[in-house]
C-alpha cells in the first residue's frame, strides 16, 4: 500500500504543484529567444506561444467539460464521477480482460 499512496500523492499533489511552479517560473524568467546576436521577431515569440497553448489549453477546457457534464448533484460528485474510467475501458477482447478487470462490474449489463 505504501507504493499505492506514493502514486496517489505524486498525482494529486506533488506533479500538478510542480508543473504550476515550472510554468510560472518560465514565464517570470521569459527573455526572448535569440539566435547568437540575431533577436527573434516579436510575430515568431507570439506563434510560439500560440503553440504553446493551442496545445495546453485543451487539458483543462476538457477537464471543466467532463466534470460539467457529469452526473451528481456536487462538485465533488462531479469530479469523482468524471475521475472514474469508463466501464468498457481496457483491452478491447473479453478474454483479454483477466486478472485486474476480472472483478469490475459491467454496467451495461446491470
């Protein structure tokens, strides 16, 4: 069990706290890129960070989708609900599905 809480703790709370740490540190410590002497135009740093959060911003827009659309009456319903994996997650075949999916109910069976 004590492999299980370091992997509880390490999600829930020492990974996010870390990633906030390292993004605002990147952008409290944002100089612009240069190229030896030559500075990089002010269009090429905004495509990049463009990039950047085209590519970021669907994790939490997802996130906020997954637990508005969720069944329960609180947010905190909500969010476990939405932190459940799907009942037919896992290997696509049945008979792939041994050992660690043997005893989780099928709910489209009930």
């Amino acid at each position: 069990w004590i492999f299980w809480l370091w992997w509880r703790v390490c999600w829930c709370f020492i990974s996010p706290c870390l990633l906030v740490v390292i993004l605002a540190w990147s952008l409290v410590t944002f100089t612009p890129p240069t190229y030896g002497l030559i500075e990089y135009p002010t269009w090429a740093t905004a495509l990049g960070w463009c990039t950047v959060i085209c590519c970021i911003m669907w994790i939490p827009v997802i996130a906020i989708v997954k637990v508005a659309q969720a069944e329960g009456s609180t947010l905190y319903q909500k969010i476990s609900a939405a932190c459940v994996s799907a009942p037919d997650w896992g290997p696509y075949l049945e008979q792939h599905r041994v050992e660690r999916y043997r005893n989780k109910p099928d709910l489209q069976k009930l």
